[in-house]
C-alpha cells in the first residue's frame, strides 16, 4: 500500500488524513495559534464580560425614583441602611455624571481585557468598593455620596500594579488568572513602562485632590476622599494577589529564573 507523508510529517496510507481528535494534530493547531496577540478567535471583536457593567449604570440612573433610594445618606446609614455604603456606589447624582462614569468604565474594560482576566479584574473591583465603603462610613463629614469614580480609580491603578515589572505581550498569555501573574516565569519582552507611568500619574491625581489644588467640574461636591481610598483598595487587592502568586508553586515544567 502506498504510503505518503502527512503535511505534518506523519507517514500515512494514501487518502488518509489525521482525525480530527488526533493528539499530534491538536498540537500542530496550537503551534500555529503562538503567534496570536489578540484575544481568542471568535471572540476578537466582542465586549468583555465586565463592560456590561456600563449600560448596568445607566439603567440603574435612569430607574425612577432609584439613584436617590440608594444614594448613601447618613441619616439612614445611621438608622439601619448598611448596603448603602455598596449601593451608592452604582448610582449617580445626574445623568451625565453616570454617563461619564459608563464611558471611563468601558474604556477601562476594553483596554485591560488584553492584559488581565475577568477574574483579577473583578478581585480589584471589589477591593476598590470596599475601601469605598469604609471611607464613607468612618467618615462623620461625608453626609451622602453616589458615584461609580472610586471603584474606577481602584480598578486602573490595582491593573497597573498588577502590569508593572510583568512582560510587555498582551495577549491570552498575559490574561491567565492569579497564579501566572508569578514573577518566577520568565518573561519574553522586557516589561513596558505605561504601568509606572499610570501609577505615578494617579498618585500625583489623588494627591493634587487630597490637597484641593483640583477644582471641581460638577455643579455638586466631589468627595475626593473616595478617589483616593478607591485607588487604596485597588493597590492592596493588587498586591494581595502579587503575593499569592509568589507563594504559588509553578506549575511542573516552568523554568525559573536562578539568582
């Protein structure tokens, strides 16, 4: 019987191909898929998962009567109403203050889907809303706050953290979950220098407002003090994760660097 060589170098009786199941073909197709930067196939030119929150912020403004039932005020806070220290934090004083807040937040979303998973995301997301939280219930000044801008500034400053030192490739590489965040593997490109410059532009931000050199756009009064516990929580999720990481075994067959 005749015998011909396979496209990938596996001697075959003429006609036949590899199945599609074939362990050697499965690798071959992830050969081919290394050069890939961008996100999955199918998938290139869809939304991320955490950008659905955008439209979320809107339907919740735009809700009759809701942005003012869930908007922190002490007065309640102090008689009972606890979530709303979390539920402040997905309504606005305006519609074009929630309109603002969806546009930073879809932005945020479509930039960081290259670089990081779903899951680190939200882990930010959700150490910036706690920080929040705190700030506006520990704080007697603060007699009512609404606004999405605190868990913003965590969620871009905790992804800089995360970036910063970590291999410049985007890609499916690049948005593994906690554990390849390990800065034991060895990275292919030298690290890129936007996460620093990121972070150092969002702690001079935080400072200039701390010290009331920022003036206002709104026709209301920014609580700046969010901005600043927002971009604490996200620094401390971030870092939390960077040391889990650490102290995660590498998986077998990761080379490590000596030292």
């Amino acid at each position: 019987m005749a015998r011909r060589r396979d496209g990938r170098g596996v001697c075959l009786p003429e006609g036949r191909r590899l199945p599609a199941r074939h362990p050697r073909r499965r690798q071959d197709a992830g050969v081919l898929s290394l050069s890939r930067t961008g996100p999955e196939p199918g998938r290139r030119f869809g939304l991320p998962p955490l950008a659905l929150l955008a439209p979320l912020l809107l339907a919740l403004q735009l809700w009759p009567g809701l942005p003012a039932a869930w908007r922190f005020e002490r007065i309640r806070f102090e008689q009972g109403a606890w979530w709303e220290l979390l539920s402040a934090q997905v309504v606005h004083l305006s519609l074009s203050h929630a309109l603002l807040n969806a546009a930073a937040l879809l932005l945020i979303a479509v930039l960081l889907r290259p670089w990081l998973s779903t899951a680190a995301q939200s882990a930010l997301l959700a150490g910036a809303a706690v920080a929040v939280a705190a700030v506006i219930a520990l704080d007697p000044g603060c007699g009512y706050y609404a606004g999405f801008s605190g868990v913003l500034h965590g969620w871009l400053g905790g992804a800089a953290a995360l970036l910063a030192g970590r291999p410049s490739s985007p890609g499916p590489a690049a948005r593994r979950p906690l554990v390849a965040m390990s800065d034991q593997a060895v990275p292919t490109a030298p690290p890129p220098a936007w996460p620093w410059m990121l972070l150092a532009l969002f702690g001079l931000k935080v400072g200039l407002e701390s010290a009331g050199w920022l003036p206002s756009a709104w026709s209301f009064t920014v609580y700046w003090p969010s901005h600043a516990a927002g971009l604490a929580g996200g620094l401390l999720a971030a870092g939390l994760m960077r040391a889990g990481a650490r102290l995660t075994p590498p998986a077998p067959g990761t080379r490590q660097q000596g030292g």
